[in-house]
C-alpha cells in the first residue's frame, strides 16, 4: 500500500467511529454532559460559594479545568477499550486484519475515534460549564495541547484494556478501581498543595495530577506543579503506551489466534 | 505430508506449515501445499483437522510457529500488507457488525483495501447485485436470512477483487437451492481467473468444483491430487438395484458367489471387485428371474475414498 491508500483506510475507521460516536449521541455525549453539570452545580454553586477561594480563584472556577479533563479522560479510554473490545469480541477485527492496511494504521484510526470523542466532549462540558462560570482563557496553545495529549494517552491506554480484556466484566474494571479514584485524587476538587507533606507526595505519584494542572494552567495560570514536568509525564506516558500498544499488535496479542 | 515444487505461477505456496498452540495443541504438523493460478482448489477433512487453522494462517487471522506462505510470490514474512492484498477471505462465522447496514459493510471493507469511496459504492453495487443482496443493501446485517449473510461475507471478500479467494464452509447450514447458485457463482468466478481455495464438508461439492483437492486428518496432509485420481483408488464400485418384485430368499441364494446384500424387499447393493464387470453380474441376476428396474451409485463416489482414506490413516495413529 502506498501513502493514498493507507489514508483511505485509516479515513473510513475514523469516518465510521465518528458517525457511531455522533449516533448514539445519547450513550456517548450526553451522559458526560449530565453528570458534569450535577458536578458544576452541587460542588460548584452550592457547595462552593461557601468554600474559601484557592489561589486567589473561586472555587467553581477551580473545579472547571479538573472537570473537563476527568470527562475528556473518561471518554477518551471509553471510546476505544469499548469499540476494540467489541470489535474483538464479534470478530469483526478481523475485517481489518486481513485488510492491507499496516498494524500501525489500525492503531491510528482506533485511537483517533478515541482522540475525537475526547475532544468533542471536552468542547461540550466546557460549554456547560457556561451556565455556571465565566471562561477564563490563560493560554489556549497549553489547552490544546494538554487536551489532545491526554486524550491520546488515554486512548492508548483503552486500547491496550481492550487487548488484554477477555469479557465484558474487564474493560469496566480499569476505568472503576483505576482511573475513577486516581482522577478524584489528581487535585481536580483541591489543591495537593493544601494536603499534608507525605499525601502531598504520594499525590506526585499520580499522572492525572500533572494532566489536571497543565489544563487548570492553561485556563486559570496556576498550577501545583511545574508546567515541564506535567507536559513531560503526559508525552512520556504517550510514548510509551504507543510503543506497548505497537508491540502487542504486532505480536498479535489478544488479536491473532 | 505431500512435496511441493516451485513454479512461477504458483498461486498459494506453503511449506512445512507448523502451528502449536499456547495450550500445546498442535493444530498443523508440517503442511505444504502448491496451490495453481485459476486453480479450484478444495482441502476437505474431518472437524478439528486443520482446515479453518490453515486458512487463518494464510489469511493473517492466525500466527504460525514455523514454515512459509507464500502468495502470488509474495511472502507473507516479508511483505504481508501486500500478500493479503491478493487474499479475500470468506470466513465460517459471520463476523461483520450486524448493526451496520449491509452496503456500507461492503463499502468500508473497500476503504481499509485502499479503494476511494466513490470507486467503493460503484464495486458494492456490482458485487451485491451479482450475489442478490443489492435490494437489501439499505437493511442492518442483522435482518439478513442465513443464506443472505453468508452471500454478503462473499460479496465482502470479493469487492477489492482479489486474485486468491479462501472460502472456508461457505456453504455450510444453506438450503440446496441457494448452494447451487453460490456453486454456479464460485463456477463463473473461477472460469473468469480467480485462484479459489475451498473447505467444505460436502463433498458433493468438491466433486463437482473443484480440480484438485487436498485431504487434511489431524494437522497433516494425507492425500492429494486431482478428484479423478483420488477416485481411481477406490477400487471397488457398490451399486443400488430396485428390483420389480419383492426379492425371494431363493432368488438371492443363487446369487451368492455375487457380493450382494439385501437392502430391503426391492433393494439390492452389488458391490464389484476388481475384474468383475457390471455385465457379469447381469447376465446372473436375470438367471435367478430378477427384474431390474432401476440402478443407483450408493453415494458419493468420493464420500467412499475420504471415508476409507480417513479411516486408514486413524487405524494407523
């Protein structure tokens, strides 16, 4: 296959996952929509006019950024452990793998539909977040980016989920016991700075941190932790679960028999 | 195992194909295969043989432990996207999105080939017209018949027009009347060039298709060769005889340096040795008074060597 036709390829996986994504608008735009206003409005405006201002910001102003991300983070991984998974399960993988189109191109346009359906509802919970808070933009170059990089990331991660996934039960036990309690601890309600020495450490540990915080820079301009390290871990992460995502297809790993 | 040789038009070439599985199950003990241009190729065997193992193999759905594919001289090591742009694949299990509708499972399978949208809906139009689904192209997968579904898994694998076709049990589950289409379909197919590799388990079918067949028992090839050839082991023949009347007992005791068995009241089965002759065996049936209205083979020709070939080779192990 030359260039034109492996474009072609990796153009009908996103084309199809983003009229799928668009279709069941109700199972994949609107339930982060939902809950992300319930968010807005029970620790934002009820709450949060009574809590005392974080750096200087008002606490729903300071919730938005982390919100966003969990939502887009959520989405992201969902998108792809569930339409690999699914396509493991009924086979229909195998439409591409006896296709042409190089593994790495597979990859591409599986996460890319997770990359998009990030993307369209982080727009989409920013959006909402309208209804309670004024937008503040610090630097949008630093938004984008921290949004498609994590997005990325996550929908890396997804997939190899789905790779490893052998039923139903376990593509829905990372996103529960893993990645729920690791953004809830990642700073996205507090800062790590207002935590005690050691659990202000152990919070150091937590990748989502450094994504909540290069979003929260780019919307607000403050951060608990520095703006290099947070991009840093979030490219380094990418990389790294590209290459093992690469290695265990070509491997054929929970593809091939 | 049978030995291969090279030539340039060779189609599909294997060679000590080996396949272990995790759980230590050797599926494939060395299979090798010389595959023709235009060939119709049939690889029969009983379940669990081999047969899907080595279809998958060659499509890139299975890895393989050792041994080399290749197709259209093409390794499957060395250069596979390229390979498998000569493969199309029609797989046992339907294993498209039943939620999908039927032309763009079509069209998006044309998409991951390389073939630009507008050259992809003109393609689907003629395969799903050619195989009858071209009214259904606008209905879910999932509100196809059996029948249809196995004709939209044809109409997938042949819309990048493939050079090699594997089909592995396209037939299976299918009333007789739509198996004799797809049979004239696979027909025209395989006159206008395509290279058709065939599984099946009716071997009905393989009689009539193909040209040379290959026969696969707990990963190894056993026989292969052309249908001709492989009947022209079988040496012997057991014919039906209906007779006019109920057959007497004494009638029958008069035939008894004849290999004949009495089937029911007014069947007959004459089997004939080597250098018995049917005429023989006439001229003493109208002795005994026998009225023959009717002659019948006992079933498939073939039928008769795979089951002995099977049986010989399991007596062996």
């Amino acid at each position: 296959m030359n260039r034109s036709p492996i474009l072609i390829g990796y153009y009908t996986m996103v084309r199809k996952d983003f009229i799928r994504i668009v279709r069941i608008w109700s199972q994949t735009l609107l339930p982060p929509v939902i809950t992300t206003a319930l968010y807005f409005a029970i620790f934002g405006t009820f709450i949060g006019s009574q809590v005392k201002a974080i750096n200087g910001l008002s606490y729903i102003s300071f919730i938005v950024p982390g919100i966003v991300m969990m939502s887009l983070i959520t989405s992201a991984y969902m998108n792809t452990v569930s339409t690999f998974y699914f396509a493991k399960w009924q086979r229909t993988i195998d439409e591409q793998l006896v296709s042409p189109m190089p593994m790495w191109t597979i990859i591409a346009g599986f996460v890319t539909g997770g990359v998009m359906r990030g993307m369209i509802v982080g727009v989409l919970v920013v959006a909402t977040s309208l209804f309670f808070t004024h937008l503040v933009i610090f630097n949008a170059l630093i938004i984008f980016c921290a949004a498609i990089l994590t997005s990325l990331l996550f929908s890396f991660a997804g997939l190899v989920n789905g790779i490893f996934a052998k039923s139903f039960d376990a593509i829905s036990i990372v996103p529960t016991f893993v990645l729920t309690p690791l953004t809830y601890l990642g700073g996205v309600f507090y800062s790590v700075n207002q935590l005690p020495p050691f659990f202000r450490t152990l919070s150091l540990g937590n990748p989502i941190l450094y994504m909540v915080n290069a979003f929260r820079y780019g919307f607000l301009g403050v951060t608990d932790v520095s703006i290099a390290v947070c991009f840093a871990v979030m490219g380094g992460l990418t990389v790294f679960f590209f290459l093992l995502t690469l290695f265990l297809f070509i491997r054929g790993a929970g593809l091939k028999r | 195992m049978s030995s291969t040789s090279t030539t340039p038009e060779s189609a599909l070439k294997i060679v000590d194909l080996k396949k272990v599985y995790d759980t230590g199950t050797e599926a494939l003990k060395g299979v090798s295969l010389d595959i023709k241009q235009g060939e119709f190729f049939g690889l029969l065997g009983p379940n669990g043989a081999g047969k899907s193992t080595l279809i998958s193999m060659v499509a890139g759905l299975t890895t393989k432990t050792s041994g080399t594919i290749e197709v259209a001289g093409i390794s499957v090591d060395k250069d596979p996207d390229k390979a498998k742009s000569f493969i199309g694949l029609v797989p046992q299990e339907f294993n498209f999105n039943i939620f999908e509708k039927v032309e763009d499972i079509i069209v998006d399978q044309a998409g991951y080939y390389g073939i630009p949208r507008p050259e992809a809906r003109t393609r689907a139009e003629k395969v799903l017209t050619q195989l009858g689904l071209w009214e259904k192209r606008g209905d879910t997968a999932m509100a196809l018949s059996g029948g249809m579904k196995r004709r939209l898994l044809i109409a997938r694998a042949l819309v990048h027009e493939p050079k090699i076709l594997l089909l592995d049990e396209p037939t299976a589950g299918v009333d007789v009347e739509l198996r004799r289409g797809m049979w004239d379909f696979l027909r025209e197919l395989s006159a206008n060039g395509t290279t058709i590799v065939l599984t099946t388990h009716y071997l009905e079918e393989v009689e009539l298709l193909c040209s040379r067949l290959a026969i696969i028992n707990k990963g190894e090839i056993i026989e292969e060769g052309s249908v001709k050839e492989l009947i022209a082991k079988l040496n012997y023949v057991t014919l039906l005889l209906d007779t006019k009347e109920p057959i007497l007992e004494a009638q029958k005791v008069l035939l008894r340096d004849l290999k004949i068995k009495k089937v029911d009241e007014t069947t007959l089965e004459l089997t004939l040795n080597p250098g018995e002759t049917v005429n023989d065996a006439f001229r003493k049936i109208s002795a005994t008074g026998i009225q023959v209205s009717n002659i019948r083979n006992s079933g498939s020709r073939l039928e008769e060597v795979f089951v002995n070939i099977i049986e010989k080779d399991s007596n062996h192990a």
